[in-house]
C-alpha cells in the first residue's frame, strides 16, 4: 500500500505507549491501533512530534512501525521520520517502509529561515530517502519556528512528485488552505491532500475551506471523523454543534508542555492505553489538572456519550 494525493478522512497521530518504568508497551501498541480503527481512522500517523518520537531508538522505531503496521493492515500508515541528519532520516524511512509503512512525514528543521533554505532542504532530504518514497510535508510554525509559505510550498510539490500531501498546522492557517486549493484551481500545482492538525482546534472550518480531513491526535479521534463526515455529507450545523461540543476540551489539551500528558490521561480512561506514563523527560498530570479534565469529560458528556467514563 503506497500513500497518494487521494488520502482522506481521518489519519490519527498516535501516541506511543509506554509503561511507567518507561518501557515501549507492546500490548498497548496493539490495543490502540485497534482503537483508532475502531474510531474511524482511514490511515494512521505515528512517530510524529505528539509520538514521543525523539525519545526512541532506531530499533524501537522499526519494531513499532512493524508492529503497528501488521495490526493496521487494511489502512495505510504514515511514519514521521523527521531527524538531524540525512543518514538517520534515511535509515528510519528505508526501514519504515519495508516494515509496510504507505509514506513517510517530514517536517523542516528548525535552523531554516529562507525560502531558498527550506526548499533546498527539501530536495536534499528527497535525494536522501530516494524519490521512490511517498512523502508528507509537515508544516508546524508554531512548534518547528520554520514558516512556509503557500509559494513555497507550491514549489515543493511541483519539484518532487513523490509529495502527496501536506499536513497543515499553521496558525491561523484557514487562508493557506484556500490559496493552496487556488493553486490547483489555476492549474499551477497538482492536487495534494490536506490534512490539518492543531489538536483539531480548527477542523471544523478547514473543512470548509477544503481540508480533506484531518491528521491529530484528540483524544476522541472518533470524534474527529464524525466532524470530518459530517463536513463531507454537508451536514454543516451537525459537524458545527459536535465540534463544539468538544471544544473546552479540545483547548485544554492543545495547552504547550502539558497537552499529550492530557492525551495520554483520557486515552487511558477510554481504554486505548494501559498507563498515561511518558517516557523521561515528559511530566504527568498533577490531581489538580485530572480534576479539570475530568469536569470537561462530564461536561462533554452532556452532549456526546462518549465522554462518560
């Protein structure tokens, strides 16, 4: 299975499970890539920035990959291998896809300022990982400080055929999607998927603007592609009324420096994981801040039904 411009719906960031001692929970791997299929995840995303992925060794990257993969078969999976230099990116993404990973995410290093530098960036991690690779342009602003422009963007995509897609988590970003989807309309790029991310704190109107579903990791990704179903079948008060219902939570989550231990804390009620535990360095919930989350729950569950738990 090989990731192309037609991939929709919804692609969950996956957590990467770990046991309080802080080693991978290979039963975890299994119980929460069975949830995201569950939830309605047409393709899945792992090792990606909410993945704890710097925390993992090459070894274990491919043995998840592998793992997740086989679990995931029917849906195409896409392994974030974003690193410092060009031999580990390659290595990473070589292996990933002979463990039967459909593509492959990079995100820009943080040290790129120029336009000039992030597409030369680009060609030289292409050269690397080999033109035979699909892959996904993250590009994240906001975390990753390397602001891409729709122009540059554009000649990315034109320069490498292997790019499908591009994850999109500007801020605010709503005006990027159109002139991206403009591109296309004047026939000066190719047409790419667009899956958005931020938590999913805009979904509902990057649908709108023409998103083709989204690439996060809410805790209720079931959540998620009911927005993004809803948004297709043009059913625009529903998806509206269901997104806001989640909004509360939705914000607490995306706070900076706690937001996967928020991640982490409901997946683990819900039963997707056995423990919310982090790998070192990654700080928990203190009970003051469980309590929060649990109110939102409750509150949540007025609405949705999935929140009582």
């Amino acid at each position: 299975m090989r990731l192309d411009a037609s991939a929709a719906g919804l692609f969950p960031i996956a957590v990467t499970p770990f046991t309080p001692e802080g080693a991978v929970d290979t039963a975890s791997v299994d119980s929460m890539t069975d949830f995201y299929l569950a939830s309605g995840a047409t393709g899945l995303t792992i090792l990606g920035i909410m993945g704890e992925a710097p925390k993992l060794d090459l070894e274990e990257s491919l043995a998840i990959t592998k793992q997740v993969c086989a679990r995931a078969a029917r849906i195409p999976v896409v392994v974030g291998v974003s690193a410092p230099g060009f031999a580990a990116m390659r290595s990473l993404a070589r292996g990933a896809m002979e463990r039967g990973a459909a593509g492959v995410m990079i995100a820009p290093p943080p040290h790129l300022r120029t336009d000039e530098q992030i597409v030369t960036y680009y060609a030289q991690a292409i050269e690397a990982i080999g033109e035979d690779i699909p892959f996904v342009i993250q590009d994240y602003p906001l975390t990753l400080t390397v602001v891409m422009t729709p122009g540059v963007l554009k000649r990315i995509v034109n320069a490498h055929a292997s790019c499908v897609m591009l994850k999109h988590e500007d801020w605010p970003g709503l005006e990027k999607i159109s002139a991206m989807r403009g591109f296309t309309a004047d026939g000066s790029m190719r047409r790419i998927s667009i899956l958005t991310g931020n938590g999913g704190l805009f979904l509902d109107f990057e649908m709108e603007r023409g998103a083709d579903g989204a690439m996060t990791g809410y805790a209720f990704p079931d959540m998620l592609a009911d927005v993004v179903r809803l948004s297709r079948e043009g059913a625009r008060d529903a998806a509206h009324d269901l997104f806001d219902a989640h909004l509360p939570l939705i914000r607490y989550e995306q706070q900076q420096g706690v937001g996967l231990a928020v991640r982490k804390y409901v997946l683990a009620k819900r039963g997707a994981i056995a423990s919310d535990a982090q790998r070192k360095p990654g700080a928990g919930l203190t009970a003051k801040a469980k309590a929060e989350v649990d109110y939102l729950l409750a509150r949540v569950a007025r609405t949705d039904g999935r929140a009582r738990i």
